[in-house]
C-alpha cells in the first residue's frame, strides 16, 4: 500500500500500542498492590505462611482436608461446566 | 492500510474469546499449583502439570495447539514415547536394587500390589452400566495402571491406549502418589495384628558390586524371554541403572541422573498439562478416573499386606506385613509410610531399608503389569 | 573408475567457488567474535552468532541450508519458537522481581521506555521514502522490536514477522543492549537537572515469599484477560519464575537457569548466525535496521527518563528520573548504568536496586508490546 | 461389545495378566537366587573381582586376552549365523 | 470380547518369536559391554553400543525400529549427523591446542598417520578378489577412516557413505581405539632404535591466550579454502574450541564440555548400538571390517613413527621418532602410550606433553582426510 | 565397477588424498608460525593483551571506537558488495 496510508497505519499502531502497554502495565501496577495487601493479610493470619515455611513432610491432617478440596472442586466445576454445555 | 478502531483489537483480547470450560481449567490449573507449592504433592509434576494447564487454555495463544510451544513439546516427547522411556531411565540411574537383591522374594509382594490394577481395571469396565460411561477396554487399561503407582508407566501406557484420557491419567497418578499418606495407614491398620506390625526384620544382608551390576541383565533376560512388549520399560530402567552400577561411567550416570531426568521433568509435566483441555478433562469420566484411582490404590495395598500376611505365615513370623504395602511402588513415598505405621506400634523398629525392596519390586511389577496390558490390549 | 586428475578435486575447493558475498559476512562474523571477546559485547551470544555466520558462509558445505547442521537447528528450534522461550523461561528462573513488587509503579517506567518501539515502527516506514527501501508493516514491527531491548522477544517476534530480517535483527538488537553504556549517558544527562539525579531513594521495603510467588500469577492474569497473543512470552516468563520462587522445584529452577538455557543459547546464537547470509545481510536494509536500532534506544531512554520526570513531579521529589532509563530493560547492564551516572552527581547515592524495578518492568513491557504487535500486524 | 462381553475380557485379562506378572516376578528370585550363588563364587574366585576393582588402567595382559576373544567370538556367531541362513 | 485361551499371549512372547541371529547379537551387546565394564574399553561409548544391540535385538519390541525408542533417536540425531558433530564441538571445548600451537611441525606427524586410512582404503577394495566380498568405493571409504583412531569423525562419514556398515564400523573404531595400548607398542619398538627412543626433547615454550585465540581461526580458515566438505568436522571443533580458550564464555564452554557431549554421548551409543542387527552385523562384512581396522591401526602407527624418524634425523636429533605413533590421535591414550613406551628405555624421559602435539594434530588430520573421502567418494 | 579399476580408483584417491592432508597440515603449520609472531608483535605492543587481560566491564572509549568501527566496516561491506553486484 502507499507509503502515506503505511505511516498512518503506523501511527494507529502506535496509538493503540502504546494505549495497551500503558493500561496493560497500569492495571498490573493494581493488581500488584491488592496481591501484596492480601499476601500481608494471609500472612499475617499465618496460615499459608506456616505451609510454606513448613518444609517438615506433608501432613496427614492438611491432606485430607485437600484432597477432600481437590474431588470437590474438580466435580464442581464438571457439574457447572456440563451443567452449561448439555 | 491497518484498520483503525478497537473492533480488531477486542477481538484479539481473552475477555472477548472466552470460554467456560476454558476458566475452569485454568482452576484446575490453578489448583494443581496449589497442591504442589503448599501441599506438597509432587510438586516436581503437578507444578509443570499446573502451569501447562493454565497455558493451553488461554484464549488463542493456541499454546497447546499443533503450532504451539506445547504442542510441540507433546508431538516430539509424549507422542514418541520418548520422555516417560528417558524419566525411567533417570529413575534406574537414582534406584539402588541392593534391598531387592538382598531379599529377592520381596518381589512377590510388588507382584501382589499390581492385583489393584488388575481389579480397577474391571471396575473401570463395570462403570460402562452406569449411564454416561463408555469405557474401551484400551480406555478401561490406561486407567487401570493408575494402580501401578508408577508416573512414567501411566503417561507411558496412557499416551499408547487412550491419550484422551491422558491428562486425567497423569493428574490422578500423581495426586494419589501423594496421597499415599493418606490412603494406605489405615488400610494397613486394618488388615494386621498389633503382634504382626510388631515385628522387627534381620538386618540385610551385604550386596557386592558385582550383584548390583548382574541384577539389570536377569530383568531384562526375563523380560526379553517372557514379554518382550514391556522391553522399552524395562529396558530403558535396567539401561539406567547399569549406567549407574558399572561404575566406569560417571559422567553418563550423572547426566541421566541430573541434567536429563530435569529437562525431560519441565517438558513432560508441561506437555501432559496441555492435554487437560476442558472437552478433554470436564467429562464424566474424569470423575469415575479419579475414583477409579483411589480404589486401585486401596486395593493394591491390601493385596500387599495380604501377600505380607502370607509371607509372615510361611516364614514363621520373620516377615513384617506392613511391608508389602510398599509393593505399589509410588517410590519412596511408601516405603516411609511403611516405617511410619511400624514405629507406631514399635519406637525401636526401622522398616524403612527392607520397605524398599517391595517398593522398588513394585516398579518392576507395574512396567510388567503395563507390557501385559500392551500386548493383549494394545494390539486390538 | 573415479575420475584421475585434480579438476574434480579443484572444484571441490573454496576457493574455485568463492563468491565475495561470503567472504565480507564471513568479516562480519570475525567482527562479531571480535567485539564479543575483546570488547565484551553479549558475547554469550554474539559469538555464536558470529561464528554461526562464519560456517554458514563456507561455500559448498552448505551447513547454514536445510541439509546442514546449522539450519536444522535453526529448523527445529527458531522456526517453531521454542528456543526464545526456553530462553524467556531461564530469564524469569534468573530474575528477582522484588524490586518490582517492592515499587508497582516503577512498571509505568517500563512502560514509557516502550515508546521507543513504536516511534521506530513510525521511522522504519517513513524510511520507506527513500528509494531501496520498502518494508512492509510486517518488517517495520519487527525491526522496531529492537527497541525492546531484549534479545529473546526480538528473535521470537522477527521469527514471525520478518524471518530474512532476523540475522540483522538479532546483530542489532544485541550490539546495541551491549553499547548501553556509550548510547544512554549522555541523553540521562541532557534531561535531568544536577539537582534530579543527586536524588536518594529511600530504601526498598521487604518483600515476602508469598508475594514472590503471586506475583507470575497477577501478571499471567492480565495478560490472559488483555493480550493473549503475548501468552507464550509472558507464560514461560513467569513459568520460570515461579520454578525459581516456589521454593519446592530446586531441581527444576536449576535446570531452567543452567543447563537449559545454555544448551539454548549455543544453539540459537548458532541458528541466528546462519541467517547473516550475504544475500540477505549485505543489503540497504540492514543499515536501515542499525540505524534504526539506534534510533529505537535513544528515544526509548528518552521516553524512560521523562516518565521518570513527571514521577519526580508527582511524588515530591521522592523518585530520581535516572531510574527511568533502565525501564528499556536491557538487563541488568541499564540498571548498572544508572547506578554509574548517579554515582557521578551523588557518590552516596545508590540506585542500582531501584533501577532493578524499571529494569525487569522493562521485559514485561516489551513483551506485551510484541504481543500488540503479534495481534494487530501478525494477522495481516 | 456388550458390557458383559467386556466384563469377560477384563476378567480373563484379570487372569492372565495376574499370571504372568506372578510368574515373571517369581522366576526373577529363582533367576537372582543364582545370580548371587554365581557372584558370590566368581568374588570367591576373585578373577573378576580384581579386574573390577582395579581402576589401574587396562593391563596389556588381559587384553591380549581379551581381544583375541572379540574376534573369536564374533566370528563363531557370525560362522553359526550364516551356516543357519545359508 | 477378548479372545481366550494363551495362544495370542504365547505368540506375544520372545521365545515364540525368537531368531537365533538375534540371540547371537544380544550375546555381541554384552560381549561389548563386559569389554567395556571389565577391560575398560572405551566405556563411555562402548557400554551404551552394547546396551543399544540387545534392546534394538529384542523380538517384537521394535525399540530400534522407526517407531521405537532407539529409532526415532537415529533418524534425529545420525542420520542428520548432529550427534557427531555436537560431540566434535565438546572435544574441542575439552582440547587444550597449546603442545601443538608450541611444535606446529608436529602436524606433519599427524599427518603421516592418516597413511593408514589410505591404505586400508585400498585394502578394502583388495578384499573384492576374495569371493563373498563386495566392497563399494563409498564403504571402502567409510572403513577406511577406522583408520582415523577418531570415533566421531568415523560415524560421521560411515553415516553419510555407508549407512549399513555404521554399526561394524563404529564398534571396531571405538573397539581398536581401546586397544591401542596392545597394537603400538611392538611397532614402535620394531621400528625404533634404542638410541631414537632415548632421546630426551626439551620444554615446551609458553603459549600466550591470543595464540590460543588465533588458532581455531587459522585451523577454520585453511579448511574454507582448501576443503569446505571437512567444514562440519573442523568447524564444530573450532567452534568448541574458541569456547574454550575465548574466555568469556564459561557458561558456554562449560555447557559444551559436560551436559552437551554427556547428554550425546548417551544417546549416541544407543543409537549406533541400534545399527547392530543379525543381517547387518552378522556378515563376512564384518570380519573384513575388523580385520582391516587392526591393520589400519598398524599401518597408520608405522607410518607416523617413520616420520619421526624422518624428523629425527632433519632437526639433528632433536625429535623421538616415538611421538608419530601419536599421530593416529586416540586421544589421549595414544599420547600416553608413548610416554610409557618412553620411560621403558629412559627412566626420566616424559614425552606425554610431546606426544600431545601430533595425537591432537592427528585429529586435525583425520578430519581433513573425512573430507576428501566426503568430497570425491560422497558425490558419486 | 571391475575390482582393477576400483583399486586404481583406491590409489588416485590415496595419491590425492595423503596429498591434500599433507599440504593442508604443511600449510597450517606456516600459517600458525605467522600466527604466533602476529601475537607476539600484537603481545608486546599490548594493544589487545591489556584489554584481553582486562576483565573491568567494557571502557566507554574503547566502546565509541568499536560502535564506530561495527558501522564503518559494515557499510563498507555493504558499498563494495553492492559495487559488485548492481
Ligand atoms: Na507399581
Ligand atoms: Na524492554
Ligand atoms: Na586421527
């Protein structure tokens, strides 16, 4: 195409570009800070914080729990899933 | 000229091309992460598993698609046959047999432990009466060899016989693999006596080194005799581990030990994660796969213990029955949980070294119980 | 009977088939080895490159074409992409994003610095003025990539855009990431008051694990909802990272940050070497393509640094626009840089830490810019 | 097939699967019972044993040996091969 | 339904579909192996070559077939000659030039040594008088560089001119490189004077890092000029090499040295082990393979040792005739063969850093002799 | 072909190849004695040896020089090729 409609082509790329990288890097710069501030909150209700530090071995306890979690929220999400697709 | 104006931009977002199933999988994604960073739960898999679920599920990245990073990674690797085949290799290369050479009639009870693949294998076809089922018998053996406890065995025999199911397959070996602590204790309560958990087992006997190099060649003579379909298996294990016992080939043992088993990890655990795609794994047979694997693993563990049983009987009390639990394999996990359930009852018995017997046994009898499934199954 | 006589051997030889093309690449990639060895340039990939340009200019032994080594690698591994992402991958298991999490906003710094990709779109169009040049839309995107100062995202992106461009592309790209030091001084200098850069920055705060470790969620996420064409980059970006900050994969992150990324790197910086044909690089766009790399880190720097103003304005003086400039990545030498320019004006001031933050803002922002780019001029 | 019939088949895999991993696994501890009778008489006997212990460098002895045996032994396989196929 | 009865299940066993060829191959597989565990023959390559055959031998797996395991690792890695040449750039990272850079006239005595190769050529041919031998100009060639003492240089050109021989091929050059401490001594000694052996040479002058430098360029571009079909081998060496000595690449250079050529290695050894079937390997073929390789062996050793002879007498006696049996390269064993045979007759006499100089010049000279073969006999 | 012309074949190729390796070597080991004076000379006047040595991160003089020598010598590649070719 003329070299014209390229530069303007360009251009629109630009504006667009631009736009995105910004918003893109600006709702992360949100993100970021509600990730820290529940990080803090999590952390400080130790919770995780003890499963992470923990490098003592699996605990029965912490695993049934999960792996009741894990069938569970596996089937609820094939319920919810068929339940829109059939 | 570029079209100006957001349409095309839209429709190149997520939000625009988003799907349902594709959300829920990034959760399941998401929540294997969760298990692997938190829980534990092998995470050297379920991590890479996680993260290659949530990356072929993005919207038009296609990340998993023939074109895709994954998809490749899946065409070269799964496909082939080759990674499961290189992570044995690894594994012979990290396996010490002397326990096994030390007590070869351990061997029958990581032979008893595959009775769970056996029996969740007619389980799987039992499901086809319940409506929304339809389970081949190549679907049905796939899952079965959840029971082997055995990762690179699954994905092996799951990408040759049912690679629909493979993700499913893969998500279940390993999960239950960490659950071993969970799902084997009271079973192995149940089925012993306080007296029989009691009991304290002589200490092995030394294995020379020549024993340890001679071991890989009778397993793989039997297997070459007897069942030449669970040569690659075998084959590659025995190759491993004679790299790692000849003891005149450092640098190739180190190799398959480290830099191999690792690269081929990332890319396996990531290549399985791109088959968790939401037609694929949000079906009804996920669910009767996840059931179905917590039943093999039950079963193969009592049948161990069972097998115990009888040793301890036929030996006059010298054999522990706790230890034929570790003949599901799900190395090392259960050999701890074998010497976790002896001290209870016993503070001053140490199962853990003659635990490993049965347990590596158990890799052996999975592989085998796999050649089986291959040469009568896979040929149909 | 084979033929007697020296004239089959003789033209056999190189000389009898040497055409001056070769021979002046085969001088760029002495050159390249040259700059890479003595004077330090990127040589973990400047001289493979230049090296792979040498053998793949040997006339007859055809190790650059689709029979040779070089072009099997350059088959397998840049043509599909995996080798720039294997290298992203080793790049987030190599990055500690805690300056960034510590500072969120720096990644508008990172983002400003972008805008010297796409004023070198603009330029590499306009070039189109000048009789012998004509890229296309396709070309210009790419070559404006090397505003983004970093190696992988190019490569990945030329690869889809403009593969004959790659070789002069990637030379570009990485020559001028290595001239860092000489191009970015004196336009910090130009922009900033004495009394700017003789700011101090007040310390970082501590960043926990758990925030390490959602961080590559927050912006896999992101990148999911707005720019999935941006997937594969940031997807092994911040899968690497998080194999380096889960903290239960060591064997994995190891992998990630040794092994698998040099392996990578010896073979991609052989396969983009193979593409520094004379046919191909020995042409007026090539000039235009170094021009233009300069042109890109100039206004980039520029770009950075003013944001990096405006920031200083907003927060009282709290944030010294030096670190502005490390936002078009180019990591770490930038951030180095700026730490030296402080140093000149301040010799307590410190910056390298805060400059880290627009430093890795500055890889996340150029990435997402290829994926705008991979959206809206990939398509076409 | 029918479920029944498929039911059938798993048994009768049950069976023969259940079989042969009974009988591989049982004739490996026949197979490494005299595996370690053999090692345990070759150690006695030590001639392997020092060759691999000894991390010295090849002795020309044992290779004279040992070289003659490679081209022996591949040439009587290769005589027994072609006399069966030819 | 599945079909009842052990019939299938005994026509899935190795004994019902056992051949005695591949029994006899299996025997060869572990014949290798012993050598390599027990003699210590070459182990890092001859224990996965013997562990190759017999699971490329096993009845009904197919491990070696197109789909198998060993046969998609072939047609990636040999048949492309990616294997070989990443192992050339890994001895060339591990090479250190320096003993010959300090004697460049030991070149000649690499030289003189590739003698061998030609005349085995011709005596490969001289077998088609012998009834069962068909002998082509290509399989001649390949054989031939047995000759070489030079294992990948050796794969490299049997897998381009004679496929079908690979396997015989490789085993007696990796086979004959381990027994070059039985076949060189009496030659030299033969050939040698008590005096000539006795002769003490003096200290190596210092090499500075430049010339280190300098000299894979100096190699490369001679083999640009005269000899681009040697360009694969010579320039994977020099590359590895410049790593190496560059010094601004450790990472590099280190990957090249260790993961690189161990991860190969493995999957080298295996693969060629693949070429040893019953109808490839079990041929009159074969004993003429083994037969001219010992004499290539002899020939070459002869050959070098009269050029130091040769140079003994120009330079007044300054040089021990010894140092050409090095010439064959077989590095580093051939370097200390000398020595050894050195220190028989002159208990102070250390000639190993001597013999460095034409035992790596004789890899040099190998890999110029591959290309001629490759240039006049490749095309036909 | 006839085994006479192959073995003539065999010997123009031995004539012809221990040629080519001996020439090849011969003038390898000219070229690395020109080699080693060229460092020599290059050594003593310590132009590159210091900056060999040097392991300080890259000078930016020395770097000004380098940009301009990479553009220099790449557009004098470019001039003479397309002198040649157009
Ligand atoms: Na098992
Ligand atoms: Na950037
Ligand atoms: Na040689």
């Amino acid at each position: 195409m003329p070299i014209e409609d390229l530069l303007l082509s360009g251009i629109n790329l630009m504006l667009i570009g631009m736009g995105i990288v910004f918003v893109f890097l600006f709702v992360l710069v949100l993100a970021m800070k509600g990730m820290s501030r529940l990080a803090l909150a999590v952390t400080e209700r130790q919770g995780v914080a003890e499963t992470l530090s923990s490098h003592a071995s699996v605990s029965g306890q912490g695993q049934t729990g999960m792996r009741g979690d894990l069938v569970a929220v596996i089937s609820a999400a094939i319920k919810q899933y068929r339940s829109i697709h059939h | 000229m570029l079209e100006l104006g957001f349409e095309p931009l839209w429709q190149s977002t997520g939000l625009a091309n988003f799907m349902w199933g594709q959300a829920l999988m990034m959760g399941v994604g998401a929540l294997l992460i969760y298990l692997a960073i938190v829980k534990k739960f092998e995470p050297l898999l379920l991590l890479p598993i996680g993260f290659g679920a949530i990356l072929s599920n993005i919207p038009l990245a296609g990340i998993g698609g023939s074109e895709g990073l994954l998809g490749h990674i899946y065409h070269v690797g799964i496909e082939t046959g080759v990674f499961p085949l290189l992570i044995f290799m690894g594994v012979g290369a990290l396996t010490d047999f002397a326990a096994l050479i030390a007590m070869p009639w351990t061997l029958l009870l990581g032979a008893a432990a595959q009775f769970g693949i056996f029996v969740t294998l007619i389980g799987a076809l039992a499901l086809n009466f319940i409506p929304g089922f339809d389970f081949t018998l190549a679907d049905a053996s796939a899952i079965a060899i959840i029971g082997g406890a055995d990762g690179p065995t699954a994905i092996f025999l799951a990408s040759k016989l049912a690679p629909d199911l493979l993700g499913a397959i893969a998500v279940a070996a390993y999960s239950y693999m960490a659950l071993v602590p969970i799902i084997q204790p009271p079973i192995m309560r149940l089925l012993t006596t306080d007296a029989e958990r009691r009991v304290e087992m002589q200490q092995l006997r030394h294995v020379s080194k020549l024993e340890k190099i001679l071991f890989p060649f009778a397993v793989l003579l039997l297997c070459v005799i007897f069942l030449p379909s669970a040569a690659p298996l075998i084959g590659m294990l025995t190759f491993g581990n004679l790299l790692r016992e000849s003891g005149v080939v450092e640098r190739l043992s180190h190799a398959a030990q480290n830099e191999i088993i690792n690269i081929v990890t990332i890319f396996l655990g990531l290549a399985v994660g791109s088959k968790l795609s939401a037609d694929k794994f949000l079906t009804l047979d996920t669910l009767g796969i996840l059931a179905l694997g917590a039943f093999a693993f039950c079963i193969g563990t009592a049948a161990g213990v069972m097998m115990g049983k009888i040793m301890h009987r036929v030996t006059g009390g010298k054999v522990n029955p706790l230890i034929g639990a570790a003949g599901v394999s799900a190395v090392p996990m259960a050999a701890r949980v074998v010497n976790k359930v002896g001290l209870e009852t016993n503070h001053h018995n140490f199962l853990l070294m003659h635990a490993m017997g049965p347990n590596v046994a158990g890799v052996i009898g999975s592989a085998v119980a796999a050649g089986v499934l291959l040469a009568l199954v896979g040929g149909q």
